[in-house]
C-alpha cells in the first residue's frame, strides 16, 4: 500500500504535467506540438494509475476519465467516435432506474413517515421548511442559468441536433390532467416521471393511513426493492467513468474543443450560485432563527468537509448529527429532521437541477416560456424527493425531467464530464443545509440548547 505522499505527487505531477502541455500547444507551434502531446499522455497516465490504483473510489475514477475523454478527443478523435457506445449503453442503463426507483422511494419515504401523527407539529414544520428552501434553490439556479446562458451557442452535429424534439406548449388544464396517470405501466414505460411521482405520493399516503400491521407487508416490499435498485445503481456506476471518458471525448471529437469553454462557465455560474444560496439564503435563516452563526459555522465545517471530498451525504451523517447535538440541537429532533431532509431538503442538488435543465434546454436551442419553467420547476421538486441515497441521483432526475418535457438527451451526455466536480459542491449544500435545518426545527419547537449532549452516544 503506498504512503499518502506518493499517492499526493502522483496526483500533482499528472495535473501539473497535464496543463503544461495543454498550454505548450495552445502557444506553441507546431514545433512542441508532440512535446506537449507526450506530457499531456504521461499527465492522463498517472492520474488514471492514481484514481484506479491508489483511491479506487468513484469519484477520483470519474475525474481521471474527464482528463482521459479530453485527451482521447483531442487526439484520438476517430478511437473518440468510435467509442460513443459506452455512454450510450450507461444511459440507457441509468433510464431503467429512473421510474421503479423513484415510485418505490418516494411510496417509502412517505408511507414510513407515520410518525409525522405523533410527532404532529415537528412533522408539519419540518416539511414546510424543506419545500420554501428547496423551492428557493431551485428558483435561484433558475434565474442563474437563464442569465448565464453557459449553454447558448454550444452547437452539436447535425445529425444529433436534427433529432432534437421541441416542447409543445401546453395551457394549464392540459398540464392539470397531464400530471395525473391514467394507467401507471404506461407511465413507467413511456418515461412519465411525473405521473409516477403523482401515483406514489397518493399510494404513499394512502398506505400511511393503513393500520401497521397492514401496511407493513408492502413497505417491506417497497423496502426491499429500493435497496434492490440501490444495489442495482451501483453496478451500472461501475461503468461511470468509462462513460464519462466515452462521452466528453465524444463530444470533443464532434463538437470541438469550445465545448469546455461553455463547461467551465457552467462549472462557475454553479458554484457562485452556491456561494450566492449559502449566502444570501441559508446565513439569513440561520440569523432569524437566532442560531449562534460562529458556533454553527465551526461544528458544520467537519459534516460539510467531509461531504466535499467523499461526495457522499451518508458518509458525513454521523459526524453532522454528533456536531449538531454538539451545537445544542436534541437527539430527538436530530433523529427526525436529518433524516427526512435526506429524502426532502436536498438544497445543493435542486439547486444544480434547475440550471442543468436551462442548460440542455438551451443546448437544444428549445426555448422554455416562463409557464413550461415552472412546470419543469413542479416536476424537479417531485422527482428529487427519494432518491437522496443514489449516487449521482441528479443524473437520474435530469434524465427522467428531460423525458418529461420532451427534451433531447445528447446535451446530458455534455454534462457527464464535469457532474464529479458538480457533485462535490451541491453535496456539501445538501449537508449544510440539513445541519441548519435541524438547528432551525429546534429553535422553532423551543428545543434549542434545552437538553445536555452525549455526543458519545453517536
């Protein structure tokens, strides 16, 4: 097993090498063109042998396959299109996913929410939270995205562009009855993600209305089979990182390298976005609900940190329930809240939604008027709740919202090369967020700072 130093130089020296001969051909002539070809390869090299034989982990692989698609369509263009298949394969693998997963996970999550009776007024409160923040998010990656515009004059081929669909408008008694389902394997089958969401949430209600012992037969099964889809998920990540690799090399070769132009910009708008939503958004609840800002800022700093280098939520949750009690939020509250706002309060992530969404859309050159916006906002907020235990759940919606709104899927294909550097912020949001939350519901229910910790216990 080799020492963290050398796994640490492996990584610096494949960027370091990586970027100088990106910029030795980008000012150099044809002279240094195979000198800086040659770094850049010795560059991709170790930082795949640092993500697949030093971290093993997800994400680190996903990252070396961005900087391994960007060299392959670089300078392999013809390897690049010939290699297209994998994305498409990882697609249409990701599609099986969306409808099951989340008709499952929301019944779930909402049936085995009968202890919102007893809890009675910390249920309400915390739902109602979750959706004006959630809500908020996803407005303000809105506005974000619209005046950005990262994804106007991204051109793709011709042949994929002249698939495209438009989105028929639709006046609101047609979207009224387009929400609900008339037959649910329809639905599953023609990708109607919204009609599927409809259906649970009834179903769920109306099974959290159901005496326990006769409810608990088929949450069990709804159980069973969203850890089956779990478990199902991440065999088809396996293949992630051969599918971003496959898609951003794809898209080089076709498009051309002011691709990543218009990727970085969307990388950027994102994370002011973020920095914007803590901000303006999340600092003014926290300071209305009296919530001690420097006290909260250091206890949320370890949950929020490890959230950003795993990329996972569930890997922070521990340490963000022993901060929070820590911080004077009760076991109580803290056993009711942080869990709902797995499923519920998912700030980062609606927040990255929204402008995903504007960005295929305006790919796709498909102009969405301000009433399919908000239609497409509807559709976010029902889809995003029960998937909060998928990795990269995000993928999953977009893809099932652009089904929804009758939207090409290649522009998504785009967002594959940078969704691991996106993933690491809008997780840490999601966690920060449900931190807060929990300190927020404990305020409001005059629980705050009422009952000694024993953090230990966690």
């Amino acid at each position: 097993m080799a020492s963290k130093p050398a796994e640490r130089f492996v990584a610096l020296a494949g960027v370091l090498l990586f970027l100088s001969g990106a910029v030795m051909n980008a000012h150099a002539g044809s002279t240094l063109h195979h000198a800086g070809l040659l770094l850049r390869v010795a560059g991709t090299l170790l930082l795949v042998l640092w993500a697949g034989w030093y971290r093993r982990t997800l994400t680190p692989m996903i990252l070396a396959g961005m900087v391994a698609g960007v060299e392959v369509g670089l300078d392999a263009p013809s390897v690049a299109l010939g290699a297209h298949f994998v994305s498409d394969i990882f697609l249409r693998l990701v599609k099986t996913i969306v409808a099951p997963l989340i008709l499952v996970t929301l019944i779930n999550g909402i049936a085995a929410h009968d202890d919102l009776k007893s809890v009675g007024r910390m249920g309400w409160k915390s739902l109602l939270y979750f959706e004006v923040l959630t809500t908020v998010a996803l407005v303000l990656g809105l506005i974000a995205a619209n005046l950005s515009k990262a994804g106007v004059g991204l051109v793709l081929p011709a042949d994929l562009a002249g698939s495209m669909s438009t989105v028929p408008p639709l006046h609101w008694q047609e979207f009224l009855v387009h929400v609900f389902p008339e037959n649910l394997a329809k639905s599953i089958a023609e990708g109607q993600v919204l009609q599927v969401a409809v259906f649970a949430v009834l179903f769920g209600i109306a099974l959290a209305m159901l005496p326990k012992q006769k409810a608990a037969p088929l949450l069990q099964l709804t159980q069973s089979i969203s850890e089956a889809m779990f478990r199902f998920t991440n065999i088809v990540m396996y293949l992630a990182p051969l599918a971003v690799a496959s898609a951003i090399a794809y898209t080089i070769a076709r498009v051309g390298p002011g691709v990543l132009v218009h990727l970085g910009k969307l990388l950027v708008v994102f994370y002011a976005t973020a920095v914007v939503f803590l901000v303006g958004v999340l600092l003014p609840v926290a300071a209305l609900a009296r919530v001690p800002l420097r006290r909260f800022l250091r206890h949320v700093s370890a949950p929020a940190a490890i959230a950003f280098a795993t990329a996972a939520s569930e890997a922070a949750l521990p340490r963000a329930m022993e901060e929070m009690e820590l911080l004077g939020v009760p076991r109580r509250v803290l056993a009711f809240v942080i869990p709902a706002g797995y499923s519920f309060n998912l700030d980062g992530s609606t927040l990255y939604l929204a402008m995903a969404m504007i960005f295929v859309a305006q790919v796709a050159n498909v102009p969405l008027g301000w009433g399919q916006q908000v239609f497409m906002l509807g559709t976010l907020m029902l889809a995003s709740k029960g998937v909060a235990g998928v990795p990269r759940a995000v993928l999953v919606v977009v893809l099932a919202t652009a089904s929804t709104l009758r939207l090409p899927s290649e522009p998504i294909l785009v967002l594959l090369g940078i969704d691991a550097l996106m993933d690491m912020g809008r997780t840490a949001i999601n966690v920060i967020g449900n931190c807060l939350a929990s300190a927020v519901i404990a305020r409001w229910e005059g629980l705050f700072e009422t009952e000694p910790s024993d953090s230990a216990l966690w």
